[in-house]
C-alpha cells in the first residue's frame, strides 16, 4: 500500500519549497548587479524581475504554513524533486526575455542544462550574449553542481527544523563527510570555492597571454573554472574550448575536471593524512584504470584521422575529450560536425561510453558513477568464486571505500538497479531519437549525453530541435542528476495521491456503505 500525501503533507512540502526559492533569489541577484557594473540595464532590469518573483512566489507559499515541522523522507524527496523543476521554471524567466532563446521551451532546456550540470545549450548568437546572461548560466551551474540542497544547508537555511538528513539524500548524496550534516554541506562548499578559485588564477593569466583584455580574462576565467570543477560544460562562447587555442588552459582545466570528479568525502581523507584510504579507493582504481584505458583506444581509433596534424596533438585533444566525457563535463575541443563526420564510428562509441560510465558518487560528476561499475564487477567476483568454492565455503568480498568495506547484497542490488535504470533511460532517448528521423548512433550518443549529464552533443540539441524531442531530454537530464530514486518518487506520490483510493471506491459505489 503506497502512503498518500495529506493536506499538512502539502503544506508542509509548499513550506519548505517556499524556503528554497526565497533561497534561488541570490542566483538572479549576482547577474543583477553584474548587469549593472557593466551598464547593462535591460538585461539588469530581467533579472531583477526573477528576483522579485522568487521573492514573491517563495513567500508565498511559506505563509501556507509558517512553522513546518521537520522533514520525513518522504516529504524530504518530494520538496527535493519539486525544487529542481520549480526553480527551472522560475530561472528560466530572465533566459527567454533575452532574445537568445527561440522559445520558452528553449529557455527551460538550457536552465535545466544549467542547473543539472550538463552543458548543452540551444542559445542563439551566444558569442554576443550580455556578460549578466552568461553570468546566470554559470551560476546555475554552481548551483546545480553543489546540489540545491546542499546550498541551502550550507546556509542553514533550514535551521533545525528540517529533517537534514532526509533532505541530504534525497538529492542523490549518501556520503557524509562529517557526522553532522550541516558541516558536511559546509565542508563541500568550502573545497569548492577553494578549487575554483585555484582555477581560477592561471587560466585568467592564460587567457590574457593568448591576447583577450583583461576584464574579459577574468569572467571568462571565472567562468570557465566553475563548470570545470562544477563538470559543468557551459562556455562562454560557442566554440566551447577550441575558441581560446591553448593546450596549457586545456590541462589546467583537465585538472579542474579531475578534481571535480572526485568524492568529497576523499578530500577530507587526505587532509586527515589517510592518503592510503584516497590510493586505495575503489573509486579512485576503477577511474583510473578506466581513463588511462579509454584514452589508449580512443588515440588508437583516431591515429589514422586527418584531423590531428602530429601524435602530441592527438594524445592531448584524446586525453582531453575522454577527461570532459568521464567527469560529464562536456567541454569540446572538437565540432559536433567533426564528431559525426570525421571521428570513427569506434571513436564516437569510445566517448559515449565514457559518458554514460560518469565519474565518482559523492561528487560534481553525473553518469551510472565509477563505484556503481566496481561494485558491479565485485558481484561479478563474488558469483564466479561461489560457483568454483564448495557449496559450504564463505564467499567474502572486500574492497576499499573510505576504509575497508564487506560486500553486501543490498549494496550490489543497488548499484545494478540504478545501473540498469540509466541504460533503460539511454536506450529510451535514443529510441525517441530515431522516431524523430536522426541516425541511430548519433541518437544514442545524443542520449546518453543527456541522462548522464555529460553534454558532449552530436548536434542534435540545438535551435529548432523538435519539442518532443527536447521534452525527453528535459526529464533524462533531470531524472540522470536526481540519479532517478528522487524523480521517481515524486511521480509516483503524485500519481497515488490523484488516484482514488479503492476503499472510498467501493463506498461511492455501495452508496456510501463500507
């Protein structure tokens, strides 16, 4: 029997939405004053209307209950699930005022790219887009690669009221870095900016040797390195990376990326002094065994390619696109016409495959994650030794995931679920795809693009793409960064909560009579 939400359920829920979207204020608010330093005062005055709407509509809904009692896991994902479509919706005000944007469903498919950390876009003329427009595309990526919720905590936001916990995992984190969930939000916060801001300072002095003025080093800088470790893929202009010709930013940010695709909870190890705990982590073996091989295979497919002029170039551009692919980043140093025409069909395959495998659990990447695939193999391990060991033997599999860990079924069952979700999930869109009259291995890569929040797009995402089509990749970049338990939930709430129920069924029919 699946529980049903009640009207304090729904109150409760519109309470703390309310909160968030009070809290979403800020992310227009920084592009507002951005607008006005650089006397953009159309583009100012959009972003001080989504401000006032997330004030008003945020308020709002507080006021159906202003004292909320704390949080059950229940609540907790739908308040979660709700915020992520809600503050798409509100950011993507200002977007389609700009004139950038074709039509309002454009607008929210690059919010929800924004805030899901998966980089495509489908903005017009964005070379010439307003530095307050392209500053609320970046902190939506900020946003959304910390996690809405995470913000909110780190703020305290909540307060004690909330079920922090419950509100924790619901968007898609199991890790605790610190016992208290408060502090673990903070720390995550705090590694974060400090990272970015590490960024930060080369790729601005780089950007300003390879000739662009100052003012325009340092936004480009600052936005470069937050979707780099946010693994978010938006850029400045519509080249992505290619535009700047550099291979030192590339490994600047190819660092960036291999930070931001590390587990949080592995910083805090280090900084401890445990840097067995970080070499020995799952995690971190599977990645870089992974890596290291995939790039050997994709250099492999393309060394017969007439695009790179010498091996140096190749093994750095290689090294670079399987980087961006694996921590779902999506930064090109590549055309989406090149993908298609001059890359192999085994170099376009390498890189969705990359893609859909994602990062590591626990941090800005999206993607089925390295230690989903590790456990899997584990299990695979563990079967194979039950089948060659007596019947009366104990099978026990270990491995290393910040500290030595046992195998358990319920673990395996997990990872294989979502696992098997998101390859339901690539197969669906790249059926919708094909239905829309696109070859089939550019749809799947186009697909798994979307689910896995990687963003490497193959062309089909784009000004003019078909609604249907971007409506699918709408809910598989929001079902891939909610990681589908949250989505899911939701869904089924609302439907069971719409639906009558069988027993006041029967009454209505016996006339009132049980």
């Amino acid at each position: 029997m699946w529980p049903r939400f009640t009207l304090t359920d729904a109150r409760t829920i519109a309470h703390y939405l309310g909160l968030l979207i009070v809290c979403f204020a800020v992310a227009p608010a920084i592009p507002f004053v951005t607008a006005l330093v650089f006397h953009e005062w159309e583009p100012a005055s959009r972003y001080l209307l989504c401000v006032g709407v997330c004030l008003v509509v945020g308020t709002g809904l507080r006021l159906l209950m202003p004292t909320a009692p704390r949080l059950n896991r229940q609540q907790a994902m739908a308040v979660t699930g709700l915020a992520w479509i809600v503050l798409a919706f509100v950011g993507s005000i200002p977007l389609v005022l700009s004139q950038h944007y074709a039509t309002f469903a454009d607008a929210l498919f690059d919010c929800v790219s924004g805030l899901t950390t998966t980089g495509a876009t489908v903005a017009t003329d964005l070379d010439h887009m307003s530095v307050a427009d392209n500053m609320f595309r970046f902190v939506m990526h900020f946003v959304g690669g910390m996690g809405l919720i995470v913000v909110a905590l780190s703020l305290g936001l909540f307060g004690r009221r909330a079920g922090d916990a419950s509100l924790y995992a619901s968007e898609g984190r199991s890790e605790h870095v610190v016992p208290n969930v408060v502090e673990t939000t903070r720390f995550i916060s705090k590694i974060a900016v400090i990272i970015i801001a590490v960024t930060f300072v080369p790729v601005c002095l780089l950007l300003c040797v390879t000739g662009l003025e100052p003012a325009r080093a340092v936004l480009h800088g600052l936005w470069l390195s937050i979707s780099a470790f946010m693994t978010g893929g938006f850029s400045p202009m519509s080249t992505s990376v290619m535009y700047y010709h550099s291979g030192a930013i590339e490994i600047v940010l190819m660092v960036a990326m291999l930070l931001g695709t590390i587990n949080f909870a592995l910083y805090l190890e280090v900084r401890r002094g445990r840097t067995d705990h970080f070499f020995q982590d799952l995690e971190v073996r599977t990645g870089a065994f992974w890596l290291l091989a995939m790039i050997a295979i994709l250099a492999a497919t393309l060394s017969s390619a007439p695009l790179f002029s010498n091996l140096p170039e190749m093994l750095r551009s290689c090294a670079f696109m399987v980087v961006s692919a694996a921590t779902t980043t999506g930064f090109q140093t590549v055309s989406a016409n090149q993908l298609t025409t001059v890359f192999s069909s085994g170099a376009f395959l390498v890189l969705a495959i990359v893609m859909a495998v994602g990062g590591s659990a626990g941090s800005t990447s999206g993607g089925i994650k390295f230690h989903r695939v590790g456990i899997i193999w584990k299990s695979i391990v563990s079967t194979i030794k039950s089948a060659l060991f007596p019947p009366t033997a104990r099978v026990v599999v270990e491995y290393h995931h910040i500290g030595r860990r046992r195998l358990r079924p319920d673990v395996s069952r997990e990872a294989l679920t979502v696992f098997t979700l998101y390859v339901i999930t690539y197969v669906i869109g790249a059926l919708a795809g094909i239905a829309y009259g696109y070859e089939a291995t550019t749809s799947l890569f186009e697909s798994v693009a979307m689910a896995s929040n990687g963003g490497i797009t193959a062309g089909i995402s784009g000004p003019g793409m078909p609604l249907g089509l971007e409506m699918v990749y709408l809910l598989q970049m929001w079902a891939g960064r909610l990681e589908f338990v949250t989505l899911m939930a939701l869904i089924v709430e609302v439907v069971v909560s719409v639906t009558p129920d069988a027993d006041d069924v029967r009454k209505l029919l016996n006339g009132g009579k049980s």
